[in-house]
C-alpha cells in the first residue's frame, strides 16, 4: 500500500535510551514480574526451563534485543529471542483518513523449547533449531500487554515464512487486503494439509499457482489495538478487496516436489 510507510526516525531517541532497561521504560525485575503474572514462568518452571536467564542488549540507537535463557546463557539453553523496536507509521485509510500509528515492531521473535524434541507428530519447521515452547493463549496476552503498556496502537511483524503468517493469523491482519487475501486463499485451498508439509512446500517451492511457483513475500502484519485499525481491519471496503483477491488466486501442493526434498514427512 503506497501510501502507508514507516518513517525514517523511530521513537526512541538515543538521549532517553537506557541501555539496562527493556524498550528503555522496564527493569528486568519488572518484565521478570509481567511474565510471572502472564503464567510464562510457571509455565517454564513446568518444562524444566528454570531458572530463568536474561539477556539484555542494543544492537543499534533503536532496536532492542531481549534474550531468555534457563540455567546458562548459551545457544543451547536459548529460550526466547526477541528484537523489537517502537516504531511510527503513517496510514491512509481508504476514506482518506491520515494517522500517525505507532507500533512495537517484532524484527525477529524465535520462541522453543531446547529439552525437547521433534517428532513425527511435530517435526521440525523452516527456521527451527528446536521444538516451539507451545505458549499458545499466553503468547497473545503478552502482546496485548506490550500494547498496553508501552501505550501504543498495535504490535506488527513480518512473517520470514508462510507457516508463521499461518500461526499468528488468529488475531493479526495483513495491512493489505490482497496480501490478506492471498493467505486465505492458501488456507482455504491447503488448510486441510498438515503444518509442516505446507511450510515445507512453501519452503522448496512446491506449492504452485496456475502453472507458475508460488513464493512467499513478507508484508506487514497488525495485532491491532487502536479503535481505527479494528474498524479497517472489519470495513467493507477491507473484506471486498480481501474476497475479490480469494476469487483470483488457486494454490495447488505437488507433493511429489516436496517428497524428493523431505521424505520424511511422508513415512
């Protein structure tokens, strides 16, 4: 969407930046205590993840890097990975309307369980080194919480694969209602495919539409929170662009494609 873009200049400056506090605003003592009450450290305590390591750092002026380890502080012992950033945005709605949003942006977000293992059940996925922590409802309510108290309009990430724009789909959009489309229109014509076989396929380019391959492009997707977004996101304008791009668009899997390059799913 040619009129919405993120502006040069992110909202944390360099002058109120705090190299020891998370998004310059929390003491780790405080994000410890929030994923108390959001049930994150009972929940690792009950795998075995415990106790819980932070990891703090820049890795510029603007973006943070937020680092959960159990036991020691190594790759091995990696819980959660996250790299976020408070950004602005401004957006045009289809009625002409101009707003300034503000998001924490999610650069990377990588979230596993490092004493499990994949199965055939759940095997590995584009980008795993280990089994996801299966945060499932808690997930969400952190991010609802980050909007609340950072006080902004929504939180948005771009999806690396196909299969993480397919997990988060439950309460983010596609600022583009085509893009938006399109995932529906994989979900309606492959949604009955296993997970991984679908991730996989996007990944070797397996999946097909028409007679050319498809291949997976990043755009932004919105955990919305402002009133604005939400009635975007439900207007009638948003749900016919979305309709109209499902009726355009038909996705085929060859798996035979996808058994020559991971053989395993299918025994």
């Amino acid at each position: 969407m040619d009129n919405n873009f993120l502006k040069g200049e992110d909202i944390f400056s360099i002058e109120e930046r705090k190299a020891e506090l998370f998004l310059g605003k929390y003491t780790i003592s405080q994000v410890y205590s929030i994923l108390e009450r959001k049930g994150f450290i009972g929940f690792a305590k009950n795998k075995g993840l415990y106790p819980i390591l932070f990891d703090l750092s820049w890795k510029d002026f603007f973006t943070q890097n937020l680092k959960i380890y159990f036991e020691e502080k190594d790759q091995k012992h990696l819980i959660v990975d996250l790299i976020l950033k408070e950004q602005s945005m401004d957006f045009k709605s289809p009625r002409g309307d101009s707003l300034d949003l503000r998001f924490v942006f999610i650069e990377w977000l990588c979230i596993q369980n490092p004493l499990a293992s994949f199965t055939k059940e759940k095997p590995r996925l584009p980008g795993q080194n280990y089994p996801g922590l299966g945060l499932g409802d808690r997930l969400w309510s952190i991010f609802e919480l980050l909007v609340k108290f950072m006080q902004v309009d929504g939180v948005m990430i771009m999806p690396k694969f196909l299969h993480n724009a397919i997990m988060y789909r439950r309460v983010f959009h596609f600022l583009n209602p085509e893009k938006e489309g399109e995932l529906k229109a994989i979900m309606r014509d492959l949604g009955g495919i296993h997970l991984a076989v679908l991730a996989w396929g996007s990944y070797h380019g397996c999946i097909w539409e028409g007679e050319k391959k498809y291949e997976w492009n990043a755009e932004s997707l919105v955990f919305p929170k402002r009133k604005e977004l939400k009635e975007y996101f439900s207007s009638s304008w948003y749900i016919k662009n979305l309709k109209n791009e499902m009726k355009k668009r038909k996705f085929t899997l060859d798996r035979e494609c996808l058994k020559k390059k991971e053989p395993q799913l299918f025994e």
